[in-house]
C-alpha cells in the first residue's frame, strides 16, 4: 500500500492487523517516524461489530476497513448542532484534507484536533457540570397532558354542561373536542419525529416547519393563550375556596373579590413552585396527579352508594333510568344559550394535549415521548369525560331545593318531575327559578354524588393547580424560546435563561401579571370563550403546517411518525377555523387579525434565520414548476423583459453601475452579477464559491444573483457567463459593463479583450449596455475582496442612483433603431419613485427641411409604444462637420495607434497587423473616417443639449467584423463620451423587437 503522503514505504515498516469479526483494519506503522507519524496508534483490540468503538476518539486513524485513510465512519457527533458538555464538537474532515497530500501531522489537520483530549486529560478533566432533570413520556408528557385536560372544566362545568346539552349532545362536544386535538396530536407526533426536537415546544415545532413569520406569531398567540389558561384555572381553584367559605358562612370581602383575592394569591404561590425549577414542579404534578385518581375512584364508588336524604334532597338519587332519559336530551336556560356557548366553554379543557411538547426541551427523547404520551392522555381523558357526563347525567336530576322536609307520598298529583316518584317535590323552587341545586344550578355536582365529598374538593384542587401550573410553566418556555430567535424588537431580555435548567425568570414574571389581569375579572364563563380562539387558531396552525410541510414535497419533511396523514392534518385545520367562527366570530376575526399583524411585521422585516422551513421549499417548489411552464411558451415581445448580466467583478467594487442596474430590474426582471477571476480555478476557488457578495448585495436591498467563474483572461471569462448563466427563460439577454476608462494606458491585448466581448454579446444575441461615468464606477481602492464578514460588514458607498433625481431631464439620443432597447430602459427607469419626476427627452436624427413631419412622425410612433414620452427633438446637425479643434482632438487620440502604412510595403503590413491587430491602418482609417467624425460631432451636440442632464442615453454605435480595430471602436466610445458630466448609457439592441403597438 502506498504511503499516502507520497514518499516511499521505509523498508523497517511493517503491517500490524487487527482482526476480529468480520473486518481485518490494517495500519502502516513506520519504526522510524512512529513519534511523528499521524497514523501510528497503540495497537488496541476492537470488536469490528460494536459501532460504539468506531469513535473518533477511538479509532481515529482507522476509521474504515481495510486500509488506512482519514475518511470516517458515519456518526451522529458529524450531524449534530450541539455537543455534549464539557467535550469538543466533533467534526468530519472535509473534501480538502481527504484531498490533499500534506498528511504528515497534527498540524496539516488542526481542525479535525480541536476536540480531541487525551486519556490523560480525560481523567483529570475537572467532574462535569449537573446534567439538566430530563423526563421520560409518561412523567414528562401523558401524565402532563392528562392533568392540563382534567382541569376546572372537568369538576366545575362538565356537569352543567350535561345538564344544558343534554348527555347526547355533551357527548357530540366531547367528541368534536377529541377528535380536533386528536388530529393535532397526530400532526405534533409527525413533526415532534420530524428531526432532533429542542425547547420551545409548540413554537419551535411550528417555526422550525413552517418557517419564522408563522413560528413567530403562533408562539406569542400561543404563549398568551397559556397565560390566560392559567388564570382560568385559578380562578377556577378560587371559586371552589369561596364555595367552601361561604358553607361556613365565611367571606374575606365579598364573593367577587374573594375569587381575585384568593386567585393572585394562588398564582403567586404556584410562581414560587415554578421558580423553585422543573424538578419540583414535576413532583407537584405527579402528586396531583395520584389525588386526581382518588378522586375519580372516590365519584364513581359514590354513584353506587345509596344516598342520604340530605343528598336526595339535592337531587341525587343513584342510577335512574328516567333521569337519564330526561338528562339525555338538550334542557337549555338562560339567555342566548346554545350548543356553540356550551363548546366554547368545554373546549379549553381538551387544549392541555400540547402541555407535554410546550417543555420539549426537558424530556430525554421528544420523538417516542411526544406521540406516546400525548395520545395515550388524549385517549384516557376522552373516556373520563364521556363516563363522568353519563353518569352523572343518570344520578341527579336539573332541579332540587335541597330542602329536606320536601318529602311527599309517592304518587302524588300535583307534583311535576323526575323527583315526585321518589318522594321530592321541587315543584315550587323549579317554577320559581330559585333551586340552587340540581345538574343544572349546582357546579359542584360531583362533589354531591361522590362518595366522600372532600376527596372530591381534594381531587378540584389537585385538577386547577395541576393545570394552571403547567401552563405557567409552558407560556414562559415558548416565549423564551420565541424571544431568544429574536423575530420581534425588545423582547430579548425574556429570553435569558439561569440555573441548570435555563429557566426564564422574566418570562415568568411576565406570565404572572398576565395572570393576574385575567383573575381580576373572575367570571369562569367570561374567561373560557376567550382561550378556546386563539387555541382553536394554534391547533388550525399546527395541521396547516403540517399540511403544507406535506404537499410541497420537502426533502427536510420526513416524519418518522407512522399514523401521519397530511388529509387529516387539512381536516383538522378546517374544522379549527371554522368552530372558531361558529363559536364567537368576532374573537375569530381579532385572532386572525393579530396573527395577520405579526405574520405581516415578521415578512416585512425578514428574521435573519434559515431553518430550512416548508415556506422554503414551497418557494423552491413554485420556481422550479413556473421555470419549467415558461419553456413551455414561445418568447413574445409583449412580455419582453431586459434581463440583464452585468459585469461588475466583486459587486462592491462598483456599486453605481449595480445600483443603476438594480433600480431597472427590480421587481421587474432578472439581474447576475458575473465577476471574472483571472486565473487557474484550484487557485482562485475560494474566491468563486464565496457567497459574501450575496450578502453585501442583500445588505444593500440589491435583488441580484452573483456568478464566479475562474477564466485566462475577461474575454473568456464573459464567454462562459454568457453562455452558462440562466435556467430556462429566467436568462441574460442584455449584456451590462463599464467603459474601460484606462483603454489608453492598459495593454493592447485588453482592448482587444474588451471589444470583444461586446462582439460575442451580439453573436449570441444579446443586447449591450456600456454605462461610463465622469468619475468613473471602480471604487476598488476603497473596498475589500471576499470575504464573507469582511464584505458584508463593509460600509456601503452611496451613488448618485440612489438619490432622488427630482425634475431633472432623461435625454435620449435614439439615432439608430435598435429593436427599441433605448426607449424602453429609460421608461423602465421612470416607473420607479426616485426617477418618476424626471422628463424624457428623445432626440433623432433627422433633415432641416423635413424637421416638423419627422417630429410629428416620431410623436406618433411613441405614442402608439404609450410610453409616455412626448417631447421630440430633430437633430438636424447630425451629419455636419465638427469643429476643427474637436476633429484634432480626436486625430492625436488615436495617433498612437495607427500603423502609418501608406508607404510600407504589403508584406510588412501584414506582419504588423498580424502582431498588432488592435492598431489602425491608413485604409481602415479613411474608411471609417465619416463614422468617426459622426462621434466628434454628436459629443458637440451632446455638450449642448445634455449638459444638465440626469442620464444620457445614447444608441452606442457598433463596429464592423474585422474592419474596426479595436482601438478605434474604443476612440469612438470615448470620443462620443468624453467631457459629460452626468452619467451616459451606451445602448445597443439585438435589432429584434423589444416594443409593440399591437395588442397580440
């Protein structure tokens, strides 16, 4: 085996194998350079079949099998954003040092060593931080969930809403309710095994899939839906205390205000338990959780009890068949009471199923304990809900006084109800609307039918704490996680997180006056409705994301969860819209309308983050499916866009001509920045594959592509581009470049260089662009090459292109037709607000004695382009003599280049044009001296009407195939050009039709 840093294998080597299983690793050792060289390692035994070994720390010189390389196996340390702590992050070498040949030592590689500890050090590494607590799906998800869902509603309103609905229609509720979480819970477990899951949970499982703008504003409805919840719970909590109170004929002040007083001392107390960290808030949970369960066993032992008089009097009397008759069907009272009122207020009990993903970050595997607990709660609590409502809607009728000495004979006449067979007459009280007991008046019904009623209140208070303490848990977590991403200005500091666990103290402090404000109105009812919307909105957000993950074929989307369905998910979002509307249409709309808000403000501002989110593969999806539509129609002049390619080198290098350039195509068409590298692409790869010019360009709100290409020399260099950049139609078809100012000065073969690109421009049919500036477009001297940091934190050069032009003239010199090119630049350039004011001008060619028909024929013409362009000028003057003086300016600037062979004989002519193709002879000179002396005279003209223009444009004029050599073509543009002080665009189309009058 060859040594691979390219020397000869020493003669003292040796192979030392190492064998066992069912792979042999064989490794070079040289006795020589054992010190030194990178592969030699004590010679250990490994077991070829246990992947734990295969390590970089282990086995790293003997990564595969075989033979020796530095290729490593696959690993999980090589896909993992974070490290275990205290360790380095472990990272795969990279195509360059599998590549290269320096493999000599450490030093060649220092990267792939930055993690890499001796045994010696591993040892007497100081003993490692406290892991964080971590929970496994029952502690830390199902039982979570389970107690979130057996909250108020369970104890306090489940019965009088089998008492309003009837036991049929609680059970429709009860289903509705489970089958929107049951869709959600399934679009959860998809994206929860959809990759490595970190806190934030609901939040960070929406952003993270569907993108920032969604992410950021579902996270701060839901943070807030939560900190609501818990106020809904404590005051829940509260109402139970004062009912206690008021049977001791005990109050604080009133029992209005015992709920606020008895609530913000609540939630204080449950703040404290929280801060105290996750740990001993999962004990509080789990014991809540055992008191809840003795409770549930203590109510359904109770309704096979015989009851008392006193709790016959209450209106229970065990298992009766008529009272589940009559309790099975809807018995509605009050006003505006109807089945939507009875969901609003049931459905915030079903929204605990994101209690366990809203702490993802302090379980041990989010994947299997998500999906796992979050079903199994959902299923359990469904099944308590639906044998809670019947049973209870079979033992106690609507109506009682609870008034023992109600008695009458059985059979009585004049009694009404369910109560005269068995003795009770609640006649009185049931048409007097003053019973306070029965399903319908007594929110404490369970405790009635229980069979020791403390256990009861017990199990009321386990639910409400256990429930508002897990959403005071879960909004801080999601808006820390949310404030940490930084989407919205001036939350940063909730973000902060302390102790081993990263609790965010001010998110919870945030949380806690939430709360409190929520308590002070200390109504239930009142409070109920407002959650259920903007749950409703989350979970509508949650399968929608979901969905559209699905749909747009997103090769990051791949949910190891089995049971998934993106039908279900499109269901589920449905379903949660619409009952959002169903149940109070105008909380619906101020949900959507602060979604809207925020989505809005996120898209506006554009979160610097890339998580790879279904939002971007949607994109991809839509570009690549229109790119691929348009090859699919023939290109017609209607839809003629200047698609510019525009030789800038490093963009930063001259922002003027890609301002100029920018302000044309934005919105409007497509732009590439080409830089040419002058020469061998190993050596200047890392400058064609940097993207920091992307990013300078997007710092500079530039809306432009950047292509590289490593080439001999420019000509050859803009042949590649423009040949190779485009995809489909989105391709160049006007060429974009500076007039080369050093023409003069620079090597003869740059001039060729230079005139022939514009050259092979229009072989390949494009239209060219050459703009010069009085003050020239290269800034070079004051920027910096690529760099990714370096460029993009560079200072940007302001232009004149981005000032406000106000009422300043846009001349156009329009004297050769050229397919409309030089129109329809400008008018573009007018469509935009800095340019909008100036006036257009065009100027053509035209006879002294014909001025006004040529004008009025252009005028036509120009309005049946309706461009808008309206004031005509006939140039009269265009073919005169130019000045003497001008016409010898012009003489001793082409004077260095012109071979002087009148009196030469041919064949040395023909070696000096060989040698010299850039220089002019005497025939080429006079041939093209009426052409030339065209450029001095319209520069004359140029210096009388455009002085003060904004922007000159001018149809550039083009030279003939090997009779125009290139320094004249050159002395031509800079004749044409020179001594104007705004700016002036050469412009020369593809004589193919860029404008039309017609209307197909």
């Amino acid at each position: 085996m060859a040594d691979p840093t390219g020397s000869e294998q020493s003669p003292n080597s040796e192979i030392k194998a190492i064998s066992q299983g069912r792979f042999t690793i064989s490794t070079l050792i040289s006795n020589e350079e054992e010190a030194t060289n990178i592969y030699c390692q004590p010679e250990v035994t490994y077991s070829s079949l246990d992947s734990n070994n295969l390590t970089q720390s282990s086995t790293f010189y003997l990564r595969t099998f075989g033979y020796n390389t530095l290729d490593v196996v696959p690993s999980h340390d090589y896909y993992a954003n974070t490290q275990v702590a205290g360790e380095g992050k472990k990272n795969r070498p990279t195509l360059a040092d599998l590549r290269s040949y320096m493999m000599g030592t450490e030093q060649h590689l220092p990267h792939l060593y930055e993690s890499r500890m001796d045994d010696e050090q591993q040892l007497s590494r100081d003993e490692a931080p406290r892991k964080p607590v971590r929970f496994g799906w029952i502690k830390g998800v199902m039982i979570r969930c389970m107690l979130n869902i057996w909250g108020v509603i369970l104890y306090l309103r489940l019965s009088w809403i089998t008492a309003q609905a009837g036991i049929a229609l609680t059970w429709l509720i009860i289903i509705m309710s489970v089958i929107v979480t049951s869709i959600t819970g399934l679009s959860i477990s998809a994206i929860s095994t959809n990759g490595k899951v970190k806190s934030g949970g609901t939040y960070f499982l929406i952003s993270r899939s569907l993108g920032p703008e969604l992410g950021g504003s579902i996270g701060l409805i839901f943070a807030f839906a939560n900190a609501v919840a818990v106020s809904m719970h404590t005051v829940g909590f509260a109402e139970t205390v004062r009912d206690l109170l008021l049977e001791h004929s005990a109050t604080i002040v009133d029992p209005i205000n015992d709920i606020r007083i008895i609530g913000i001392i609540t939630v204080t107390l449950l703040l404290g338990i929280s801060l105290a960290g996750m740990e001993w808030e999962a004990k509080a949970q789990v014991g809540c959780f055992f008191v809840i369960l003795v409770s549930f066993a203590n109510y359904i032992v109770g309704t096979f009890i015989p009851p008392s008089m006193e709790k016959q009097a209450k209106g229970f009397f065990s298992y009766r068949g008529d009272i589940f008759a009559q309790n099975f069907l809807p018995n509605w009272r009050g006003e505006d009471v109807s089945f939507f009122d009875m969901f609003s207020i049931f459905f915030p009990s079903a929204t605990g199923i994101l209690a366990g993903a809203n702490i993802s970050g302090d379980l041990k595997d989010p994947a299997v304990s998500i999906p796992k607990g979050t079903l199994s709660a959902i299923f359990w609590t469904a099944a308590s809900y639906i044998v809670i409502s019947a049973t209870i809607g079979s033992c106690v009728i609507l109506d009682a006084s609870g008034n023992v000495n109600d008695t009458i004979p059985i059979g009585s006449m004049d009694c009404e109800g369910n109560a005269c067979a068995y003795g009770w007459n609640f006649t009185e009280c049931t048409q007097a609307g003053t019973c306070k007991y029965g399903l319908i008046n007594n929110y404490q019904s369970m405790s009635l039918v229980s069979g020791f009623a403390p256990l009861i209140t017990a199990g009321i208070f386990g639910a409400t704490l256990s429930s508002a303490l897990a959403c005071l848990v879960s909004a801080p977590k999601v808006f820390q996680c949310l404030c940490k991403d930084h989407l919205y200005p001036g939350l940063g500091i909730f973000g902060k997180g302390y102790g081993k666990n990263n609790e965010p103290i001010y998110s919870y402090l945030l949380t806690f006056f939430i709360a409190v404000g929520f308590i002070l109105i200390a109504e239930l009812n009142m409070i109920a409705p407002i959650i259920s919307n903007f749950f409703l909105c989350s979970y509508a957000l949650i399968n929608f994301s979901c969905f559209h993950a699905s749909i747009t074929n997103s090769p990051g989307w791949r949910p190891s969860f089995t049971y998934y369905n993106k039908w279900a998910s499109l269901f589920g979002a449905v379903v949660s819209v619409v009952t959002m509307f169903l149940l109070t249409w105008w909380a619906a709309l101020i949900a959507i309308g602060i979604i809207g808000f925020l989505l809005t403000y996120a898209l506006y501002k554009k979160p610097a983050v890339n998580w790879g989110s279904s939002v971007q593969a949607s994109s991809y999806n839509m570009a690549l499916n229109y790119s691929v539509q348009l090859n699919e129609v023939d290109d017609h002049v209607k839809n003629y866009r200047p698609q510019c390619l525009v030789l800038t080198g490093p963009p930063n290098f001259r922002p003027a001509l890609l301002d100029f350039v920018g302000t044309i195509t934005k919105n409007h068409s497509l732009m590439v920045c080409g830089n040419v590298l002058f020469g061998h692409q190993k050596e200047r790869l890392p400058e064609v594959t940097c993207n920091g010019h992307t990013k300078w360009m997007y710092k500079r709100k530039i809306r432009s592509f950047y292509t590289a290409v490593a080439a001999d020399d420019l000509q050859t260099g803009s042949q590649m581009l423009m040949q190779a950049v485009g995809l489909g139609r989105l391709k160049p078809n006007v060429l974009v470049m500076g007039f080369k100012r050093n023409w003069k000065s620079d090597h003869p073969q740059n001039l060729e260089n230079y005139t022939g690109i514009i050259s092979d421009s229009f072989d390949l049919n494009y239209g060219v662009c050459v703009m010069r500036m009085k003050q020239g477009l290269d800034i070079t001297r004051m920027t910096q090459t690529c760099d990714s940091s370096s460029v993009f934190s560079e200072q940007q050069a302001s232009t004149i292109f981005q000032l406000e032009q106000g009422k300043k003239n846009i001349d156009i010199y329009w004297l050769f037709d050229d397919g409309g090119l030089s129109l329809l630049l400008p008018y573009l350039l007018t469509r935009k607000k800095r340019w909008r004011q100036c006036k257009v001008r065009v100027f053509v060619g035209g006879q002294i004695n014909r001025m006004n028909e040529e004008r009025k024929t252009m005028i036509n013409l120009l309005n049946k382009f309706r461009l808008g362009f309206h004031e005509v000028h006939v140039l009269p003057d265009i073919n005169q003599k130019p000045r003497a003086e001008q016409v010898k300016r012009f003489e001793d600037l082409v004077a260095p280049y012109r071979l002087n062979d009148g009196f030469k004989d041919e064949a040395t002519v023909d070696e000096l044009r060989k040698n010299c193709p850039w220089k002019i002879s005497d025939e080429e000179f006079k041939k093209n001296n009426t052409k030339s002396l065209r450029q001095v005279k319209l520069n004359e003209i140029l210096l009388d009407y455009s002085r003060d223009a904004a922007l000159i444009v001018v149809t550039m004029p083009i030279a003939r195939k090997n009779k125009s050599p290139s320094a004249l073509y050159l002395a031509w543009l800079e004749t044409l050009t020179q001594d104007l002080r705004p700016p002036v665009l050469l412009v020369r189309g593809n004589q193919q039709n860029v404008l039309t009058f017609y209307c197909q």
